[in-house]
C-alpha cells in the first residue's frame, strides 16, 4: 500500500511538471559559454586550481539572481586551490528534505605533449567537443549549475530544496576531497533526502546505436595495495635463486589468476536482466541465455564464465577485481635488486571489506617474504541505494520521451565516485547522466577526452526536466 501511495505521488508530480523547457538558442548559448568557461579554467591538481573554477561558477549564479546568503564556497587552509562551492535553490516546504546535486570540477591530469589538441582549450570538431574533463565531470557539472540559473530565470519555485555541491579532490586518492570535507565538517549544508550524481550514462554499442540508459545504484570502492620483496641483493655477475624481483614476479602470476567470486545486487541483477533481452534483440541467444541463467542461478559457473569472458565491463560488475597498475624495482643494471614494489588496484565489491582482500592477496602470494600493504583507504563502503519508484519512475518517464525505445537499466558501478561518501552518511545517492558514450567511454582518464555535441545538449534538458520532476515531489 505504501509502495502504490508513492508510486501514485511520482504520477501526479508528473502532471504537474512543465513540459520540455525550450529556452531557445540564447539558452543554449549561456550553456556552451558557461561550459567553456569551467573546461577551459584548469582544475588538474599538480597545476590548476578548483577554487577558481567555484569562484567563476558562483558568479555566474550570482549574476542569475542568487543572493549571498545562498552561495557557499568553502576549502580548506591547507588546500587553498583545492575549494568547492555549495549553492541552495530553496522550495516551498521546509519539512521536505532537499534534492542534492552533486559533481566533481577536478579533472585528471593532461599533458599538452600527448594530446592532439590543447586539454584544456575547448575544441568543437565534427559535431564533437574535445577538452580535458568534456565529460568527467564538468559536463555534469555544468549542467547542474545551468540547471539553478534556468530555475532562477523561470521564478520556478519547487516543493523541496534544490541543493548543488561541486567539490574538488574525487580524482586524486589522499588529496583533499571536498565530498568527505562536507559530509565531516557541514552536513547540514548538503543534507538531502537523496542525491544526483556522475556515474552513470546512457550506452552506444560499437555501431553508435542506443541500447540503454544506465541509472548507478551502488559502486565498488578503490583500495590500493603494496607488494614488496626486499633482498641483501649483491653484484649481478654473482646471481642468487632469492631474487626480489623473481619474487615479486611469481607473487603477481598467481593474483593475476585468480578472479574473486561472482556477488550480485538489485543493481547488477537489474542490469543483467535488462541486457539479457537487449542481446536476445541483437541475435546474441547464447549470451542472453547466459545473463538470465546467472540472475536466476548464481552459482552456475559455466554462464558466469561466458557473461565475464565477453566483457570486461560485464566482468567488473560481478566481482571484486584486483590488477596490478605500477611497478618500482632495482637500484643499478649491474647489481641484484635489493627491493621490489607493486601496486595492486582493487575495485571491492559493496560489502566487502579492505582486510578481507588483503587477507586473500596474501594467501594468494603464499610467500612470507612478499608483504601486502593497505594504502591510504580512500573513503567508507556502504550499501547500494534502494532503486525506489521515487528515483526509476520520473526517469523511464522521460527516457521514453527523449529515447523511445531504449530501455533504462540500474547498473552497480565498477569505478569509484563521491558517492561513497554521502550514501555512507545517510544521504543515498544515485548515478544520473543521459550522455551516450560508446564502448571508449568518450576517453575519460586518457587521451583527446570527446563528448559528442547533441548528446551533450539532450542530456542537458533532460536533467533539467528531472530535476525539475525530483524537486516537486512530496
């Protein structure tokens, strides 16, 4: 009963809600100046800075109608480039708790040398943008400000409270991170009763075509770890069986064939469920057949070992993973090496905890002269957010309207986001984007980072438009 209550309040905030907002060209031409303007205000950590980004931002708002009093930027004084801003859009009942929108303005790191184009220059080519963070996560960002300033300039005055975090630090471990600063030090800026966030999009397959809309309900958290041998070492014309970098390498042999246990969640079973049929309509019977045998059975390995095989994707979502990133060995090309170091990147499934994997690193390696180290351990693990008709109904509503006949799938999200930190906290939060990136992921992380211009303005009114639906929910 309480479920069909709710479920009858989405519907009827759905008769209340404008219908697609055409604010025209002059709109869209705000949007790509304030897009430009946070692409091109670098925000990498070694060079940048994210408080300038925020200050450029709240001006912005300002400009729009904000008050003072509704603009908060913070940082802190020992990151005086790392600051971020929080900004309230307030509604008309203070007893509903807020809709907060959340996005990350630092960017990974980019070197003019390797680019084809400058990183941090916006570039439109063939119906493309190119620029260091054109999709992580200025684009979102961007948005959710272009969002406040649409709301500020249609006097839309919604039941909750719109609230906008932008912080820095989500793309650097043990920087500062302005989620965890906010969670820790003013929660009651940011509370909420749920939040919108990166970590999600809609998916092209190889050909370029729409096949699903992806709503993030869960993450797997990023923990690091250190292997090391270390040896009396000796002259290199003297060669010894007990060699740390033969060590090192068998340690690393062994984790690199194992693969950890298939778990699943109402994100990845929901998302299998969905790409079963997806598959079945591509032809692919045998992989579909695969995906339905392992929601229904989980313990079947031969389906899981078909659906991991075919995927690395697919493979991330069914399991914690661990891979070898860095390696640090040796002190001179005549002398036996007297230290070897790896880094292992775990990404842990939710539930499972750090120790617990360092546990089974160790009983992997089988050697007592390799020591496994817990790095710095980014942020708490938490349960994935319950996938409620609050959050599914307005978008499939609007995946309809804006994507007919692509479907919308929840996903467990293999990567990390700042997430981690709010849903830890009480504050649940989703991952929500209607950007379609192909299989390359548009390049986030590496070289020429691309977004494709009309997916890039759609995904722009339809976050606006629920929002807009979020905000006038009871």
């Amino acid at each position: 009963m309480r479920q069909a209550t709710l479920f009858l309040a989405v519907v009827l905030s759905f008769a209340a809600a404008a219908p697609v907002f055409a604010d025209g060209a002059a709109g869209e031409a705000k949007f790509r100046e304030l897009y430009k303007e946070l692409i091109e205000t670098n925000t990498a950590l070694s060079n940048g800075s994210c408080t300038l980004a925020a200050e450029r931002l709240s001006a912005r708002l300002k400009a729009a109608g904000f008050a003072d009093a509704d603009l908060h930027p913070f940082s802190a004084t020992d990151h005086p480039k790392e600051g971020g801003l929080v900004a309230i859009y307030p509604g008309r009942d203070p007893k509903l708790k807020a809709v907060l929108l959340l996005a990350h303005i630092d960017v990974v790191e980019a070197k003019r040398e390797d680019w084809t184009r400058d990183p941090f220059t916006l570039v439109e080519e063939n119906g493309y943008f190119y620029a260091r963070g054109a999709v992580d996560d200025k684009a979102e960002a961007a948005v959710w400000v272009d969002t406040l300033i649409r709301f500020k300039e249609e006097h839309f005055r919604p039941l909750r409270t719109v609230k906008m975090a932008l912080t820095c630090g989500e793309e650097t471990a043990g920087a500062f991170n302005g989620a965890e600063w906010l969670v820790k030090n003013q929660r009651e800026l940011i509370d909420a009763a749920f939040a919108v966030n990166e970590g999600a999009s809609g998916e092209l397959d190889a050909e370029g075509h729409k096949i699903a809309l992806e709503v993030q309900a869960g993450e797997k958290a990023a923990q690091n770890y250190r292997l090391e041998v270390t040896n009396p070492g000796g002259h290199s014309s003297r060669p010894m069986k007990d060699n740390a970098i033969y060590r090192l390498a068998l340690a690393l042999t062994r984790i690199s064939g194992y693969e950890f246990p298939p778990q699943f969640t109402d994100g990845n079973r929901g998302y299998f469920t969905g790409m079963a049929q997806i598959q079945k309509a591509k032809g692919n019977t045998e992989v579909a057949d695969a995906m339905l045998t392992l929601v229904k059975s989980p313990t079947d390995a031969k389906a899981i070992a078909l659906v991991s095989a075919k995927d690395p994707s697919w493979n991330a979502t069914l399991r914690t993973t661990c891979v070898a990133t860095m390696l640090d060995a040796g002190h001179a090309t005549n002398a036996l090496p007297q230290r070897a170091r790896a880094n292992i990147n775990c990404r842990i499934f939710p539930g499972v905890s750090a120790e617990s994997v360092r546990a089974k690193l160790v009983e992997l390696v089988a050697d007592p002269a390799v020591t496994v180290t817990t790095l710095d351990i980014r942020g708490p693990s938490s349960p994935p957010p319950p996938l409620t008709p609050q959050i599914m109904a307005p978008v499939e509503k609007l995946a309809k309207e804006f994507f007919p006949g692509v479907p919308v799938l929840p996903i467990l999200q293999p990567g990390a986001t700042d997430g981690q930190f709010l849903t830890a906290a009480g504050i649940p939060t989703y991952g929500i984007g209607a950007l379609f990136l192909g299989p390359d992921l548009g390049h986030i992380h590496g070289l020429n980072e691309y977004v494709n211009v009309k997916s890039l303005l759609e995904s722009r009114d339809f976050l606006y438009r629920l929002i807009k639906i979020y905000s006038d929910q009871k």
